[in-house]
C-alpha cells in the first residue's frame, strides 16, 4: 500500500517540526466522489465517531418519543462528553425517564474528561460514577432503546448485557450502522471500543457516505431519515452536550449550527455531515493523533468547502491554523493544512 500523504504539518518557528499522514473521504448520499486523499478504501475502526449512527434507533423505535427526550438529551446520545455537570444530570434524567438508574449503565467508570468537572468532583471528596464517563450517553441511549424493547418484561432485566453483540438492543445499533454505510458488518474486521460495545472496521469511502445519508436523509429508511433529522436538529440546538466546554465540536457547532454535524473518534477518526452541500467527510489520522491533527484537517474541510462569513472565515482559520504557545504563554510555532487541503 502507498503511504498516505501528509495532511497537517508542524511547524517549529518557520520551519516544518513534524507531520501527521493520513486519508480523507468527502462522498455524497449516493456514494460519489468528491474529493478523495490518500487509501479512502482501507477499513478503519471508526470508534466514537459514529455514535450518531449508533443512535439512528433510539429515536426510528420510538423511545425517544416514548421517554420524552429532550434536545440536551439527544445530543448526549451521539456525545463523547466532557463529564461535566449538565452533561451527568441529562445522562441521568434519561435513565430516569425510562424507568431505571445508573446501575444499567455498562459503559464502566472514569473520572470526567474535562478538567474542571474532575477538580470539582475530588474536591467534594466525591469518586465518579458510570455517568461521567464519557460515553454515558451514548449508553443511556442504548438502555433507552431497550427499556422500550423490554415491553411487558422487567426492563432491568431486559437490558442487562446490552453492549453484548447478540444482544437484542445491539442488534439494533449494528443494524442502522450497516444500512447506514452499506457495509457487511458480518464480514468486517470486530473489535471492542473503549466503552465496551464492538466496534467494526469500515472503509472511509462508507463512513463518509453515511453522512452523507444523514445529512440529507437520501439511502436511509423513512424511519432512519426521520431520525437523522431529529439528531441533528438536537445537536445543532444544544451542541455543548456533544463535548463540552472548549471542546471543537461544541465549538464548531456553536458557532454553526445546523450547517456542520461533526463528531470526534479516537485514534485520528473524525466525520460530519455537511447538509446543505449534501456531502458526508470522513478522515482518519495515520498515527491516531485526533486532538491536533485531525481537527485541523476537519477545519480546513468546513472553512475550504462552505461559504462562510468573514466572521465566521477568521474563526475557522483559527482552528484550522492553531498557534502554538509554550508554558511562558510564548508563540513557538503553529500547525497548518499541507496544500493538497486548500487546492
């Protein structure tokens, strides 16, 4: 395989310090090319990136409606949240809501991921729970989804095991996930995401037709599309609650709106939707680096293909150009798209 080619350089001063390779897919709902950089082909585990995806049936069954959930709420279903305090009491209001508490949580336990809320949380003298972690929402979502499935039956009971593959809530996931990329996820490379659940490896081409899909519902089920409208509406009215204070999808969403629907994964992985173009992005960082270089490359992507303001042109180049300080708060260098992403 041909290496990826370079998508964010550092520079040291004015001289190039490193560099992060990687591949980029933007694709519309019918599975055309836009743009393509590097191996878009290679199947990529997708991680948190996807959780909108993975959210599809909370809201296509009807136990969003069912449970009452609100905007804060659906977000912090497609959400990889900071743990923050408004972020641990959506996650447990849709617990409540369908009947049982955070002991159905089976995401495990971590202290909040925003350092704020951990230095608040030790300072009580308080240990976190399953709801700071930072995929309680996405599992809230699942337990939501299951509580309506468990119909007659004890909904605890019912939703035990959930993250399991052959559970019957995750069945779910895995299906709007497949019918939403159009991959085998049968024959696709399985493993197991930091929360627990599977994670499965799908080509980049995929994952960024399936925002496509979602951006403008074209390849889903009626039920499907009607549901992708309703998360990113969510998103888009309470887009704090996908990440948190600082974080760039809240920032980038805030500032916005319903014209990016963009969501983080570990490893390098990020994807969005982009609605009024009717495009889907997927991007994979090679050496995994999501907090730096991926981010630049998801700036450059948003700030080269929507017209934007001047306004709104200055803060995207902000990120898509972050300035590097040292300790003494002194400029030491900055990152930069390398020229294939502003051509």
């Amino acid at each position: 395989m041909n290496a990826n080619p370079i998508l964010v350089e550092v520079l040291r001063g004015a001289s190039i310090e490193s560099a992060h390779r990687g591949a980029l897919a933007i694709v519309d709902a019918d599975g055309a090319l836009h743009t393509a950089r590097g191996d878009i082909e290679r199947p990529v585990f997708p991680r948190s990136a996807v959780k909108l995806l993975q959210a599809l049936p909370l809201v296509a069954s009807g136990a969003a409606e069912r449970w009452q959930l609100d905007d804060d709420e659906l977000a912090l279903a497609c959400a990889s949240h900071g743990g923050e305090e408004r972020h641990t009491a959506a996650a447990a209001s849709m617990l409540a809501k369908a009947g049982v508490d955070a002991g159905a949580l089976e995401c495990g336990t971590h202290w909040p991921a925003f350092d704020g809320a951990l230095k608040a949380l030790a300072a009580r003298g308080q240990a976190p729970s399953a709801l700071h972690n930072n995929c309680s929402g996405k599992h809230a979502g699942f337990v939501c989804l299951g509580c309506l499935m468990a119909q007659a039956s004890d909904r605890r009971d019912y939703v035990r095991g959930y993250l399991q593959p052959g559970h019957p809530v995750m069945r779910e996931v895995t299906a709007a996930l497949q019918a939403a990329t159009g991959c085998d996820l049968a024959r696709a490379a399985v493993g197991t995401d930091g929360c627990s659940i599977p994670t499965y490896a799908i080509p980049l081409r995929q994952l960024a037709q399936a925002f496509a899909r979602v951006a403008t519902g074209q390849g889903l089920s009626a039920d499907r599309a009607r549901a992708a409208r309703r998360l990113r509406a969510a998103v888009a009215k309470a887009p704090f609650m996908v990440a948190g204070s600082g974080r760039f999808d809240s920032r980038v969403m805030e500032r916005l709106g319903e014209r990016v629907c963009c969501k983080v994964g570990a490893e390098g992985v990020y994807c969005a939707a982009l609605p009024e173009l009717g495009l889907g992005v997927a991007i994979k960082v090679d050496d995994g680096n999501t907090a730096r270089a991926a981010e630049v490359v998801m700036a450059a992507v948003i700030e080269r293909l929507l017209p934007l303001a001047d306004a709104d042109a200055g803060f995207m180049r902000s990120l898509s150009e972050p300035v590097l300080v040292n300790w003494n708060g002194i400029e030491v260098g900055r990152l930069r798209p390398a020229a294939l992403l502003r051509g």
